[in-house]
C-alpha cells in the first residue's frame, strides 16, 4: 500500500476537522452522541481492522502512554473509561 503526500494531508486534515467536530457535539448534544462520532472517526483515521496500532497520545504518560487499540484511543479522546482513569477527553476540550 502507497501513501502518498496527498493521502497525509487529507488524514491530517480529517483529523483535526473530526477532532473539532467531537468538541462541538460533545457541547450541543452530550457525550453519548460526542462518543458516537469518536468512535466512527477513529475507525477511519487509525486502521484497527489492520491490526494492533501504535498511537502515543499527547497528554498521556507512564503505563499508559501508548495504545494499542480502539478502546485505548477512544478513550483518549472522550475519556469515561475506568480502564484510562487519567484521560479526561482531550477531544472535549
């Protein structure tokens, strides 16, 4: 599979586009409806269905500093997850 400097910049720009749009649900309709969309954007953007990822989120630090998988980055994203008690949402911001 080829990626090529056209595919990035429309990842990144799907990305941060998607990213805003979490923060403008989360305001307008809850996190119910903000962890939908997440979950929908990350399945585009991160390739589960590939196989294990590796996504080193920004704020995140010590045991958990990387995620290898869709529940891990979710949370990053929305945070409500017991399992990734330090992630507040950063998609929520």
């Amino acid at each position: 599979m080829q990626i090529s400097e056209h595919d990035l910049a429309d990842a990144r720009q799907s990305w941060g586009d998607g990213l805003i749009k979490i923060s403008q649900i989360f305001e307008s309709s809850g996190i119910d409806e903000a962890k939908s969309f997440a979950s929908s954007l990350t399945d585009n953007l991160y390739g589960f269905d590939f196989g294990p990822i590796l996504f080193k989120p920004t704020l995140s630090g010590g045991a958990q500093t990387f995620r290898h998988d869709k529940e891990g980055t979710l949370s990053y994203f929305v945070g409500q997850n017991p399992k990734y008690p330090k992630d507040t949402g950063f998609g929520l911001k």
